[in-house]
C-alpha cells in the first residue's frame, strides 16, 4: 500500500496551512537539506569506495537512502549549474543565468522561492548561487544568507562556521515549520594550501589519481589537498546531521548531498567529460525512503530539483517550468522506478580566457555506458587561449604598469590555476606528459565519443570507428532531438546562439584585472574613462573568431 502512502501525504501536505503551522508531527512535509560541493568529482567519497578519502557524512546519507552511482551535472560550472538546479531547467532555457557569472533574471523560478511560499522557512549558508549579479531579488535566489558565524579555518578555506550558521537558521523557524536549508560548501574551490593534505595523513597513491594526470609527487599532493577540503566539507554536514537528530528532526529530513561541477584540475572541471560533470549523488529522507539502495541509471541535478518540489507537495501546476522528472517514486517504492535512459549536460562560458569572454559552447548526452560530446566552436581553444594579459594593466594614457600579482602561468585559464596545471606546462614536452596535456588544451574534434565504462578517463575518441558507427549516430540523433525540443539556440538557430556571448560579466576579468560592470557601466566609476582602452596584443594570441 506505499502508493496510497504517497497519496495520502501528499493531499494532506497540499492541504496544510501556507503558514506550515502543522499541528500533527506524522503529517508533516519533510525538511530539505541540500549540500553541495563546490568541484568534487564522481567518485570521490568513500561511500563510493575510494579509499583516499574519508567522507562519513556523505556515507551516512547513501547509507539510509539511495546512493546515485550516474548523477549528471547540467553543467560543469558552478554558476550555470546552480542556476540550473535552482529553476530545474538546463542552462539553455534560463538566458543569463545559464552562462558563468553574469546576472540571475527575476522572473526566473526557483524551488526555494516556491518551498517558502507554501510554508516553508529558507535559508543559506556559504556560496548560493554565484558568481553573478541577482538584482531585484530581496535575497540569494538560494534564499535569505546566513553567514554571520564564523571559525578559524586554515588558509584556502573559509572561515566561515557552515554548521553553527544552519543552527542559527533553524532558531529563526516557527514551531513545526519545515524548512529548507542550502549549504554550499566555498570548499574545494583552489586555492588549496598545499601539503595540507598530506599532512593530515592524506596519502594518493598512482592507482587514485585520475588517468588523465601524469604520475608525480606533486600532483599526488594537490590532490591530496583537493581530498582534504572535501573532509571539511563533509565534517560540517556531520555537523549539521547531528544537529537534526538532536532536535528529533533528523528522520523527516530530505537531505541532498551532490556537488556542482568537476574537480578543479585540467581536463574535469568545465569540461563535459566524466570528471567535470559524474557528479557525486546522495539522497536520505528516513520516514520516506528506505535505505541502503543505489541507482545506477544516469539522472540530471534538475531531475533532483523536481523531487524536492515533490516531496514538499508543490502543486505541479507551480513547477510547470521545470524540465526534470521527479526521482521519489523510484525511491520510495511508491510507483513504478519511471527514470529517464540519459542525461544532458553543456556549457557556454565559464573563464574569461579568450579574447572579449568568448565562450566554448558545448552539449553532451550520457547514457549508461557512453558519452557523446558536440563541440559547436572547434576552432577555439577549449580550455583556454594559450597566452593571457591580466598580469598587464594600463593607466589613463595608455602606459603599461606592471602588475603587483606576480608571476602566473601563461594562459588556459579555464583550468583553475594550481599546482598540477603549472606542473604540467613546465613537464609539457616530456612524452609522457605531453598526450595528457594535449588532451587537456588542444583543440578539438567538432564530435567526440566514449565507452565511459571501459574509458572513463574519455581519452579515447570514438568517432570514426566503425565498431561504435551506431552508436555515435544514435547518440547524435539523441543530443540533436533533445535540444530541438527544449529549445537550445545552438540547434534550433545557430545564428541567434551568439546571443550567449552578449551577456555580460560580473567577476573579474582574465584579460583585465577590473570587472565587465565598471566597463558597461562607466557612470560608477567616472574617473577612470580609461577602461575601455584596448586589449593589448601579444604575439601568438587568440584572435576574435
């Protein structure tokens, strides 16, 4: 009878008072916990196995509700992923919201807007939606910040007390209100203090690290440092589980433990291959849900962001907007496991790394066993122009000053600077290294396929191999109906598409060391008309395609 469970909770969640002033305990919607990572990569937790790491928070999680073994990013950028998540729509659909750093539009939709209309309270902690501008939105679209606490943290993490601020939330709510709570971890953004990792007893042997990074002391300990901010973010959720169970709240708690994007290491993060956008997946909801399972198909993030509309009893005339399918029945048992066979990812911009902020469009489809990839700009370079400027900047009369910054690496700036990338620049032309970093930051074929099953490191293109001739024009077909249908610019009207490229960018610049705003809007900054001077040149730059 766990169908008519369903159906019984949710007509008694829609009849509830919008104030969630609930008087009955046994009838009450869930609380939702969503915790996101800021870049980890499938699959490091130990929950998935990988002994590196040790994340008993994300195990607990998996462990009392389902573990996701196939959970897709809609994108392997923090801010059009979030922005995804939050409308439950892929990045195409939600303009600006859906490329990196620009601005969050108000007639955008977002869950926790929705749960906080019904009844419910909302807020945050650490990193909402961003980068990015959200004028006009009384709050984060994330919800209303609670960032006030604070704890001595070492350097590259924040000294922010994630765990105390959600205890700070939750004295704010009303007696018996559900809530619903964001904790983004600014972890394992770089930078990293290095040795970090190592000298917490984090050891990476050559069988951890990625196939697609060489083999070297170096980058074993950066990603020794990556594995150790993905503890800290994992003690804070502890934390906060703790805190639940405490109060007597832990059991009708949906807590959603993933993260946005890929690690940030070349070739992962902002990339669509297995490590920028396989995404760590974890779902928990006790009175609801029965533990120990694991799901293995492939779902999308947004698919998650239409569970929770649906585990808070949401009218589905509310949530018309989102594009994914709810996850609950095929974790409560309530109706037939009805998951989709694919997802989809892409990406538009991410750094500012090519002349005027071009970005590498790029969509992909995953099915259980492969991948497919269109890169609609081939000609660009897709991590990144080899050569940058913002180590120059300019005075009014056009006189070069040299930057206080100091020394950086020369370019591909959408890899997140750090350790491995420069170690990998300065060891490019050992011939061991060298197929790792063309893989990297080379140019790429307009198509790509994978086996992620025997490849999962995606170094091995299977386009043009008759054996796989079916498969890359299924796929293809696939990718093609599925952007048609939900009205993707880069397949329905590529010549509108660069409507992407006009959007404008709120963080600061690769090419400059100011931000687009003060450039569009000079009036802020009246003396200094001179940001609009020219790019300067340098032999061997990416010039405008």
């Amino acid at each position: 009878m766990a169908w008519l469970t369903l159906l019984l909770s949710g007509f008694i969640g829609r009849c509830q008072s919008s104030r969630g002033e609930e008087t009955n305990a046994s009838d009450r919607r869930p609380n939702v916990l969503v915790a996101i990572c800021d870049d980890q990569s499938y699959p490091h937790a130990s929950a998935y196995g990988y002994t590196a790491v040790s994340t008993p928070a994300f195990d607990r999680v998996a462990a009392t509700g389902v573990r996701f073994d196939t959970a897709i990013t809609p994108s392997p950028g923090c801010s059009p992923m979030r922005a995804a998540f939050l409308t439950g729509r892929p990045i195409w659909q939600i303009g600006p919201a859906g490329t990196h750093a620009s601005s969050f539009p108000t007639h955008l939709q977002v869950f926790p807007e929705l749960l906080r209309q019904s009844g419910y309270h909302v807020g945050s902690t650490g990193k909402g939606w961003g980068p990015g501008r959200h004028d006009g939105w009384p709050d984060n679209p994330a919800g209303k910040v609670y960032n006030k606490r604070k704890q001595k943290s070492p350097s590259g993490i924040s000294d922010k007390d994630y765990a105390a601020n959600f205890e700070d939330f939750l004295a704010e709510r009303k007696q018996n209100q559900p809530f619903c709570f964001w904790y983004g971890g600014h972890e394992t953004h770089r930078g990293y203090q290095q040795g970090i990792g190592r000298k917490n007893g984090i050891n990476v042997t050559a069988e951890q690290l990625p196939p697609f990074l060489p083999d070297a002391p170096e980058i074993r300990s950066d990603v020794a440092d990556y594995l150790y901010e993905i503890q800290w973010f994992d003690d804070h959720l502890g934390r906060m589980m703790e805190k639940l169970e405490a109060i007597g709240e832990l059991e009708n708690t949906m807590i959603v433990v993933t993260s946005d994007n890929g690690m940030p290491f070349p070739r992962a993060k902002a990339n669509l291959y297995e490590y920028g956008i396989h995404m760590p997946l974890a779902i928990t909801w006790p009175v609801r849900i029965p533990a120990g399972q694991s799901i293995d198909t492939p779902v999308s993030l947004i698919d998650v962001t239409r569970t929770i509309v649906d585990a808070a009893s949401i009218d589905p005339g509310q949530c018309e907007s989102m594009t994914g399918t709810s996850l609950l029945g095929a974790m409560t048992g309530a109706e037939p496991a009805n998951l989709p066979t694919a997802a989809f990812s892409g990406r538009e911009r991410h750094s500012s790394s090519r002349f005027n902020s071009l970005s590498y469009p790029c969509r992909c489809v995953r099915d259980s066993r492969f991948l497919y990839i269109r890169n609609f700009k081939p000609e660009r370079w897709p991590a990144g122009t080899p050569q940058k400027f913002s180590s120059a900047t300019y005075d009014r009369d056009g006189r070069l000053i040299v930057s206080e910054r100091g020394p950086e690496h020369g370019g591909y700036h959408d890899i997140d600077n750090g350790p491995t990338l420069v170690w990998m620049i300065d060891h490019r032309d050992d011939p061991n290294v060298r197929p790792l970093f063309d893989a990297a930051v080379a140019k790429r074929p307009a198509e790509e396929l994978y086996d992620v099953v025997t490849d999962p490191q995606c170094l091995n293109n299977l386009v043009g191999d008759d054996d796989f001739a079916a498969v890359h024009q299924r796929l293809s077909k696939q990718l093609s109906s599925h952007l048609a249908a939900t009205g993707d610019l880069r397949q329905t009207d590529p010549s509108a598409a660069d409507v992407w490229e006009s959007y404008p960018r709120f963080s600061p610049l690769r090419w400059f060391a100011t931000p687009d705003w003060a450039k569009q809007n000079p009036e802020a900054i009246p003396d200094m008309p001179w940001l609009e001077q020219r790019r300067p040149k340098a032999k061997g730059s990416e010039q405008p395609q």
